[in-house]
C-alpha cells in the first residue's frame, strides 16, 4: 500500500495495481461507467485533454476538469461523481483530469493489470483481486499533492479487510506490512461512520468549503455498485 502516487518506486511493477481517490476521481469514474459511459480516457494535462478530445464528435464526448476541488473553465464537468446519468453520459467517452487521481493512474499505467476502486465498488474490487490471484498487488491512494489522506487510506483498508476476511486471515498475516495493518484498522474504527470520516478528512473539508456535502454522501458510501473500472489500453478505462 502506498499513500501517495509519490510513493510508487520508479522501477518494477505489480501484476495488479489498484488506484484509489475517494475523493473524488476513482468515485467519478465509476459512476460514469455504471451511467454507462463508453470508456474513460485520462490525461495528466488539461491542454492535452482539450486537444484529444477535438478529435472526437462533440455529441459524444464530455470534458471533466478538476483543479483544487472546481471545475476547469473549457470543460463540460468538474469532477462530481453526481454529474453522470445514463441521459448525459450514456455512450459518451469522458476526457477527464483531475488534480490528484489521473495522476495516480499515471504512474501505474504500466502494470498488466490496473483497476480503480472507490468505496462504492469495494466489494466487486474484494471480488475481482480474488477471482485473479494476483501474486502481487499495489494498491494506491491519490493523496493530495504528494501528502497522505484518510479517505483513500480508509478504502485501502476496506480492501484489505475484504480479501483477508475472505481467505480466513487475520493481522498476524499482515505482519511486517505497516502500512496495511494501519488501514485496516482505521477501516474497523470507522466502518459504520465513513460519511463522518469523509467530513474530516482535510479533502472533506475542502469539498464542503466548495459546497459539495452532496459529493461527500456520495463518496462515503460502500459496496454499492457492481462494477470494477479496468484500463484496456494505456490511459483508457472501461468495464
Ligand atoms: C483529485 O483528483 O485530486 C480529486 O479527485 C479532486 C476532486 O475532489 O475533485
């Protein structure tokens, strides 16, 4: 488990990296694929997405831009996961970059296997690890700027707790992975009361600042769709 994109060594990859921002990115995504959004491609840059996107028909596409927390002016969309209907996304391709969470898929790109995860696709994320049996996994949290956040570590946690509940472990099979008994423990701590946490949370906080507390109710919830967001070719995600 690594806290932030940062974090992630330059050499090496997993057979299955996992990118997490809570808050809001990797949410956004998968409510965009579950509204039935035809892929999402993302990009480090904005000026690129802009670019990219010229090329595709307007009638099927949408922009998101996020930088600190707003929408970016050129863009359909900032980067609520609230944003996407089946009206307004479905069949769409959504060109998207955020502040934090394209960042992180970024720096993973390179794995076989790379999903992202939210609170809301915990348990087919739980299901999807363990129908591959990945020898190794990284899982991801976006941070923010470089700096650690409880939101992605929390969903971190959730994970790890699903996949060692399931396979009949416990923390002492966790040992020597610091960072992954302390997730899971904040999981435990704060299982029934994530929308607090999420409030919290010093990205919470900027979200609330910005009056998104509808976002944050969003984000907070768990295992409530299906799906796994998975890149099939460099940058793109699907279903
Ligand atoms: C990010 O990528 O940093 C976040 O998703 C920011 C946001 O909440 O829009």
């Amino acid at each position: 488990l690594f806290h932030t994109p940062e974090e992630v060594p330059e050499q090496g990859a997993p057979d299955c990296a996992i990118a997490i921002d809570v808050l809001r990115a990797t949410t956004t995504m998968a409510a965009a694929l579950a509204a039935g959004a035809e892929a999402i491609q993302v990009f480090s840059d904005i000026d690129d997405l802009l670019t990219t996107s010229e090329t595709w028909p307007t009638d099927k596409r949408l922009r998101a831009g996020e930088r600190g927390g707003g929408k970016v002016e050129g863009c359909d969309l900032g980067n609520s996961p609230l944003d996407h209907s089946p009206e307004r996304s479905g069949g769409k391709r959504l060109f998207m970059s955020t502040t934090n969470g394209t960042r992180c898929l970024k720096r993973i790109e390179h794995a076989p296997t790379v999903i992202t995860a939210a609170l809301t696709t915990r348990q087919a994320v739980v299901d999807f690890v363990l129908s591959q049996q990945p020898e190794t996994v990284w899982i991801v949290g976006s941070g923010w700027e470089g700096t650690y956040s409880l939101e992605d570590t929390v969903c971190a946690g959730a994970i790890i707790h699903g996949i060692i509940a399931a396979t009949g472990q416990t923390f002492k099979d966790l040992a020597g992975n610091d960072a992954a008994i302390a997730a899971v423990s904040l999981y435990l701590q704060w299982q029934d009361q994530l929308l607090d946490l999420m409030h919290y949370a010093s990205h919470g906080q900027r979200l609330l600042r910005l009056n998104n507390e509808a976002d944050l109710q969003y984000c907070a919830q768990l295992d409530v769709l299906n799906i796994v967001p998975r890149q099939h070719e460099l940058g793109v995600l699907g279903l």
